[in-house]
C-alpha cells in the first residue's frame, strides 16, 4: 500500500498479512489500521496490533446494530407497496450487471 494509506477490514478476516500490517505501522509506512475481522477471531491475546495505539480493534461486528433488523423490515416494507403498484423496487442487485 502507499506511504501514509491506512489500513480498513470490515469484511473478513485473512485477507490481510497482520505480521505485515503489524511491521507496516510500526516503522511508519502506514498510520494505522481499524480492523474488524482477523485472521483468528478472537485476535490472539499476544498479537502485537493490541498495543499499537494507532490501531482500532473490534470484534467484527460491524454489521450489527439495534437498527439492522429494523431497517431490513423497512425496506421489505416498502419494496412490497412497490410491487403492488407496479413501482421499481429499492436496492436491486443485478447479477448480470456484476459480472459484466
């Protein structure tokens, strides 16, 4: 990665060599990392990224929140009101258009 990029996993955990990521803010390379999937899950209590004070862990959770459910419902919701009068629906994944 660039000098000075920072380093953001909220997907999932091994696509990143955390040895290096490690190496890569220490000398300064990167300013830090926000991680919230690791390789193992949890992150081992001895992995050095826990005492790296420019670097935010949390327990890959990032998806859930007290809205989550609520806000799916809502969308369901409304994607039904549009079917029934014939209106596009709201976030439509169009796989033809991803593999294009």
């Amino acid at each position: 990665m660039p000098k000075g990029s920072y380093v953001i996993v909220a997907s999932r955990g091994g696509i990143v060599d955390e040895q290096s990521l490690g190496d890569a803010i220490a000398s300064g390379q990167l300013p830090g990392a926000a991680l919230d999937a690791t390789e193992a899950e949890p992150l081992p209590a001895d992995s050095p990224l826990w005492t790296m004070p420019n670097v935010i862990i949390t327990p890959h959770a990032s998806a859930l929140s007290p809205q989550l459910y609520e806000g799916g419902r809502r969308i369901f919701m409304e994607n039904v009101r549009r079917y029934l009068r014939g209106q596009p629906l709201l976030h439509v994944c169009d796989k033809r258009v991803m593999s294009a």
